[in-house]
C-alpha cells in the first residue's frame, strides 16, 4: 500500500535474514500479494485499498517438525509463537509509524489481529 506521508527513498529489502552466520533462524521476505488473498483480505477490511498490498512472509526454522503433534513440538511452538506475536506487533506499529496499513495473522487462531480486537 502507499504509504500516507513521504518515507526516505532506500533500495526495498526484499530478504532479510537473522540468525547465526552458520545456521539461518529466521527468513523474512516481501512478496506481492496473492489476487486470492486480497479479495479475502479487501472483505475483512472493506475500508483499506488493496490493490498494492504486499505481504510480508516470515519463516522461523524450528528444532521440532510442527507437522505432527508431540510434547516437544508444542512447548517449542509456544515459545517461538509467542515471540513470533511480539515481533509482529512491533513491526506492525514501526510500518504504522510511517503511515502505511499493516496487520499480521496470529498463528494461534489463524486470524488477523485487527479482525480479533474488534470482536
């Protein structure tokens, strides 16, 4: 989406990853939106323009695999939901910060945050 007020103009990063130089963690990229996902995303926010919506994906690297239940997958997956949710509220506000749209979806429900509040 177009931002409300005048950013800087910087070269957009595309893919960002953090972790240790051996072993990448955590993979964030900027991708077009999906023509799917914005007429779902348009019909949870009717009021948001969502013609240039982009999506930002990011993917954490676990221990455990989370496909299949067991003790050590959920205690794993809570703790990196958790931080997941704390991340995402933070860039969520800093995107706000500079006049652009941004929510996220909580990966315990599978919602978008906004859509939870108004409940």
């Amino acid at each position: 989406m177009q931002p409300k007020k005048d950013v800087a103009e910087k070269q957009p990063v595309s893919e960002l990853k953090a972790g240790d130089v051996g072993e990448k963690t955590i993979e964030l990229k900027a991708v077009n939106c999906p023509d799917s996902m914005k007429k779902k995303v348009g019909e949870l926010f009717p009021n948001q323009n969502v013609d240039t919506l982009s999506v930002l994906n990011v993917t954490q690297k676990t221990k455990n695999d989370m496909s299949a239940w067991n003790a050590n997958m959920e205690i794993e997956w809570m703790a990196v939901s958790s931080g997941f949710v704390d991340s995402a509220i933070a860039a969520c506000n800093a995107l706000k910060s500079f006049g652009y749209w941004a929510d996220f979806i909580d990966p315990s429900s599978g919602r978008p945050v906004s859509f939870i509040c108004m409940l």
